[in-house]
C-alpha cells in the first residue's frame, strides 16, 4: 500500500470565508480521486493518520473508545484505533452495527484493526478519558436513533475528550443541522475542505476546533468536482 499524497497530509485550521465543499460533492471528490490512481485504501488510512496526528498533537497517552459506524466513517475509525495502539495508547473498539458486514474499504480497515470489537451499547464507556467519533460522516441526513442515540448522549454527559472523525455524529454536513441529538466535540478532524455544517448554525457549536487535512485528494480533482 503506498503512501500517495501523505506528503501533503499537515493538517491546518479551517479559515472562515475559505471554500467549503458540501458532502455530495466531496463524494464526487473521492470518485474522482480515486478513479485518478489513489486507491480508497489510501485514502482512509491517509485519514486515520491525519486523525491520529490530530489526537496525539494535543492529547497524552490515555484510555481510548473509538466508535465506529457502518460506513466508510466507521473504517476511518478502525485505522485510527489501529495506529493509537501500534503507539501504545489503551484502546477499545465498538461498532454499531456488524462490523463483518462491512463492505468495501470499510472491510478493509476492520481488518486492519486486529483487537477485539464490541457492539456499541447505550452505556458504552467503561473509563475511557478519550472517545474517537467515527460514527456517521458529514453526510448523514437522518436523526440519530436508538442505541447510537442513546451513546452519543453518553458521550457528551462524560466528562471526556470528544474528537470527531469528518463531522461530529448526528451533524449534517450540507446545512449545519442537528438533527436530534449529535456530539459535542473538542476537536473536529475533516477532510481536502471543511463543509457547510462546520461552519452554520447550530451545527458549528457542536464542531470544537476544527482541523482540515489533505489526505491526497488534488487540487485538480477538487475543480472539476466543483465545476
């Protein structure tokens, strides 16, 4: 697996009045990217790292929950808790969902996570100080419910750090809705571009210090996604 685009992985603030790409079109972004030679492996374990460089940069070692959704969100997740562990840090895994029911390069980072999985719970922390949001992506467009409802609001009555992975889980990245119930993060680790619902109302209270990070997405592939 190479390593296509790292060199261009140093994360930065988000500036307001940048441009902000909504997730549909980073959807085509990706396609793009990917259809150009980077394959989507890449790409996802390019966002573990910049997740990881994120957390480590501004958190010590401590007790990890990573909770991972059903999709591509949730393979970001199990690349970070991947490289926290090869670093030392103590982590645990939970997944909404079956996570052998992953497709694609989701599947592929489950596998790369060789721990134990544990399925999500409403009362999911047992000590964890550090939860990694990998539950839905910017582009979510539907209420939390359920068992993923109940954990997010576990999360944000802890007195945790929360870092999210794109968005934070039950924000919508087109709008800056929040749609019943979303995480309140600490800090905010999205990617090539920040998104509409980082930076509207009242999405972008949810979003903590927000960090955009190239993960090999080019600039070329950005313009004709948006032209």
């Amino acid at each position: 697996m190479g390593d296509e685009g790292a060199g261009a992985l140093a994360t930065r603030h988000a500036i307001p009045g940048s441009v902000l790409i909504p997730p549909a079109v980073m959807a085509r972004i990706d396609a793009a990217t990917i259809a150009g030679g980077i394959p989507g492996t890449t790409l996802m374990l390019n966002a573990g790292r910049a997740v990881t460089r994120a957390i480590t940069a501004r958190f010590p070692p401590q007790a990890a929950l990573v909770a991972c959704g059903p999709g591509n969100n949730g393979g970001d997740g199990y690349v970070v808790a991947r490289l926290l562990h090869d670093i030392g840090w103590p982590v645990r895994v939970l997944s909404l969902g079956d996570p052998d029911a992953l497709k694609g390069d989701a599947a592929w980072a489950r596998a790369f996570w060789s721990g134990p999985i544990e399925r999500l719970s409403e009362d999911p922390l047992a000590g964890e100080t550090l939860v990694v949001d990998a539950l839905f992506g910017a582009g979510l467009a539907r209420p939390l419910e359920g068992v993923a409802a109940a954990a997010v609001e576990a999360f944000n009555a802890a007195p945790v750090v929360r870092v999210a992975v794109d968005i934070p889980s039950g924000g919508d990245g087109a709008d800056g809705r929040v749609r019943g119930e979303a995480v309140r993060a600490d800090r905010t680790v999205t990617f090539c571009r920040a998104k509409p619902g980082h930076h509207l109302l009242p999405g972008r209270l949810h979003v903590g210090e927000l960090i955009v990070a190239d993960i090999g997405t080019g600039s070329g592939c950005v313009a004709l996604s948006v032209a």
